[in-house]
C-alpha cells in the first residue's frame, strides 16, 4: 500500500467531506450525549443563587461570525432569568447592528413566550461605542451612558425598568457577558466588576477558552461557557433544548470527522517512515 | 425581505467557500464587496457616530469648547501627509499612549492582582503541584539572563517548554472546534433559514 498517499490527501476533498458530515445530522439528529461540565454548571448556579427579581446586566458582545454559538447562550438565560423574575438589561459593546438585533431578538422571542414585557421586565440598551469609556461612565450614570434613549432611540423614562436601574453600583447584581474577544472579560473586570466587587460570568467564542482559565481559576469569572458546547451544556441545565443542542451533534461530527483524517494522516507518515527506513 | 436577506447571505456564503476550491473572480467579486461595504458602513458610521455628536451637536450645539482641544490633537495625525513636519503626527500618538499607559497602571492591577494571589496555595492537591511547577519552569524558561544550556536548568527549562507547547495544542484545539462552529451558522443560514430544508 501507498502510504504516502494517505499524508496527500487533496485538501478540497477533507473539506467536501468535513461538510457532508456535518450536514448529515442537521437532516436527521443522532442526539449523541453532551456532558455537562463544571464551568458550566457555575454559570446555571451563580444565576439560580440570585434573589427572585434581581438585575442581570446582559451584554451581547459579538458580531455575526460568532454569533451561532453566543446566541443559544442568550435565550438560555432569558429562560432562567424570567423563570426567576429577574430583571435584564441589555447592552452591546462589538458590533453596532448585530450584537443588539440579537440581543433583541433572542431575548423577544422568550419574554413573548413566558409573558414578559419590554421596559418593565427587560430593555436593551443597545450598542455604545468605546466599551471602556462607556462602561466607566455607566457604573455611576446608567442614563448618562446609555446617552438617554435605548437601542431604538425611545427616551429612557418612559420605561419603568430604568426607574430602577440608574447605575451598575447600586441597581445591578450580576454581570453576564457574552464576547469574542473585545471588549473581552479584561475590560468588564477593569472598569466594573473588580472595583464594585460584582460576579461576573458569561460565555465566549471557544476560540477564548485557553484564555479565561485563569479568570476562572481565581474567581474573577464564576464559571464559563464555551462556545457552542456551553451553550448546549446551559440549555441542558436550564431544561430547554434549543439551537445550542441542535448544533452539537453536527459540531460532533465535525470534530469525529477531523480526528479521523488527523490519525489517518498519522498512520500514512509512521508507516511510510517505517518502510523507508526498512529500504 | 428577511427571506431576501438570507438568500444575499447565502450566495455571499458560497462564493466566499469558492476560495476553497481555489482563488477565483467570484471569491474576489465578494472579498472587494465586504471590504467596500465595511469601509462605506465606516466612513457614514464615523460621520454619523463620532462626528456629529461630538462636533456639530457637542461643539456648536451645546458650547461644550472644551472637545476642541481633543479634536484639534487628534487632528494632529494629518501632518503625516504634510512634508516637513511629519513629526507633528507623533504629538498625537504620544498622547494617545501615555492616555493609555495611565490608564492601563490605574485600572489594570485590579484584574491581575487575584490571578497573582491566586498562585500562592497549599501543594495539598496534584493539581495544585503540577500548576505550582507549571508557572515556576515557564517563568524560569522565560529568563533569558541566565545561561541554561546544561544541567538542572535546561531541563526545567525544557518542562516549561513543554508545558506551553501544551497550552497552544490546546488552544488550537479550541480554535479548531470554534471554526467549526462557523460552519454550523453558515449551514444553519443556507439549509435552514434560505432552503428550509432543516428545522
């Protein structure tokens, strides 16, 4: 046999092939297992140890690229947080379209769905340029931050929600970030959540993964979801299958996939040195 | 128009995998149609953003004269094209950096002092060795002051490389499984959201 073949593989075929497997389980779910990790789960409890009608700061950090794996992440804290009343406040700090048509969105489609309205229950603040600086100025001045309108431009006191919310020091308990990088973690630890000693957690992009287990691990981060994964580690844990889920089987495939070829590449190399040896 | 939207996203979608095949004019046509848009969106955002709060509402509207003084450095960054006086762009950029030196000695020993307190533990776990080894043999691989080319010391060395090499395998990994999660939204967009082929 020909093993150099194996390490020659035409890369355009990987990708057909890549493709078709993980489009296979779109048509049809294999519903194979997700574990739930223990990031995940400090996410779900930091959330669920909140006083029924806490404020939540939401914020949907992300553009469109990494939106399939943030979006799940949103809904399923929607789901969470209204099942206990909470109260959630919605910002964007990547992406001036996306992040808050998402937030909007994604947020809406629950609130509709478990009777929730927008201005009394939850708002979406939108985006605001200069994440660091906006940041600064919302921990005293909400209001002042925002520039006095949310993300439709309606003037903030017509909205009984931000009565109550005036600034994140005193009207906010929990911090919920979802990023792919910047404004990341850094920032929101810097200018909020360190100085007003306010928990902090959310999910990234996995791409992050690496990069936040040291937040994790000293405490500055209460539990993490990655990617895509999290996000369907979360909806398992809030007891809501959703679009995270949904994905899982073909991110699975994807990865079964790579694994294959990164070993049959492996075997093609090992045997063909061996056998050149050999000669 | 949503369904018209998601059909424009999938064309751009394929003809941007066309690359995959090999460069061709359809991935070029839509490669110069994102940048042109990004740079067109950029320019109106900035006019409409920065511009004209800060200058013709702040400015002239509200006689807040004191953003002249920014806006007249930042403006500074022109002289680049001016033959002569190119250093003039520098005054700009030194300001722009000392902000955020001060800036970042001001706020960022809030987020690295726990990780650096986070370090000092009992050795009462293996975990805990192994990451008390970890960060010793990295700090000592990256000391580059003391010869490690025999003994003890390039060994240990040689654990910290290691365990980096470890952390990018692993980061990759990440990258890799996060890529992957791209291609699931843009199938998600063509099979479901444009052919309504999947739920």
């Amino acid at each position: 046999m020909d093993w150099e073949k194996l390490q020659n593989i035409d890369i355009r075929i990987l990708y057909v092939i890549i493709l078709f497997c993980m489009a296979i389980p779109m048509f049809k779910p294999i519903g194979l297992p997700v574990a739930v990790s223990e990031n995940s789960r400090k996410v779900f409890q930091v959330i669920e140890d909140l006083p029924d009608g806490s404020v939540i700061w939401v914020s949907h950090d992300t553009g469109s690229g990494n939106a399939p794996e943030l979006n799940p992440m949103i809904s399923a804290l929607a789901r969470q947080a209204f099942r206990k009343n909470c109260k959630l406040v919605g910002t964007a700090f990547f992406s001036e379209t996306v992040g808050p048509t998402l937030l909007y969105d994604y947020i809406n489609e629950v609130a509709q769905e478990m009777g929730k309205e927008y201005g009394v229950d939850w708002i979406n603040l939108g985006y605001r340029i200069n994440a660091p600086a906006t940041l600064k100025i919302m921990v005293d001045d909400v209001w002042q931050g925002a520039g006095g309108v949310d993300w439709a431009g309606d003037p903030l006191d017509k909205f009984p929600l931000m009565q109550q919310v005036r600034s994140i020091r005193n009207d906010v308990d929990l911090l919920f970030v979802t990023t792919v990088g910047s404004p990341g973690y850094g920032d929101w630890m810097q200018y909020v959540a360190e100085p007003l000693n306010k928990p902090l957690t959310g999910g990234a992009s996995l791409t992050m993964y690496s990069g936040v287990q040291h937040y994790i691990r000293s405490g500055q981060l209460k539990g993490f979801l990655g990617g895509l994964r999290g996000a369907a580690e979360y909806e398992q844990l809030v007891d809501h299958p959703g679009q995270g889920l949904a994905g899982m089987d073909a991110q699975s495939m994807g990865h079964i996939t790579v694994l294959v070829f990164l070993l049959l590449g492996n075997i093609g190399y090992f045997m063909a040195r061996s056998k050149n040896g050999r000669q | 128009m949503e369904q018209f939207g998601n059909i424009v996203s999938s064309i751009c979608i394929l003809m941007a995998w066309s690359y995959l095949i090999k460069e061709n004019a359809v991935y070029n046509f839509a490669e110069h149609l994102l940048v042109g848009m990004a740079v067109g969106r950029g320019i109106a955002y900035t006019i409409e953003v920065q511009l004209q709060p800060r200058i013709v509402d702040g400015i002239i509207g509200q006689g807040r004269w004191s953003l002249i003084i920014p806006a007249i450095i930042g403006c500074l960054i022109y002289f680049r094209f001016v033959r002569g006086y190119e250093w003039v762009s520098r005054i700009c950029m030194a300001v722009w950096i000392g902000y955020g030196a001060g800036n970042f000695l001001a706020f960022n020993p809030a987020t690295y002092m726990p990780q650096i307190f986070d370090s000092f533990f009992k050795l009462d776990s293996i975990d805990n060795v192994i990451y008390f080894l970890v960060v010793i043999s990295i700090v000592w691989y990256f000391i580059f002051t003391v010869r490690k080319d025999s003994g003890f010391g390039q060994q240990f060395s040689m654990i910290g490389r290691y365990a980096l090499m470890i952390a990018f395998g692993s980061a990759y990994g990440s990258i890799t499984m996060a890529y992957l999660s791209l291609i699931i939204g843009q199938l998600q967009i063509i099979l479901r959201d444009t052919l309504h082929l999947v739920k």
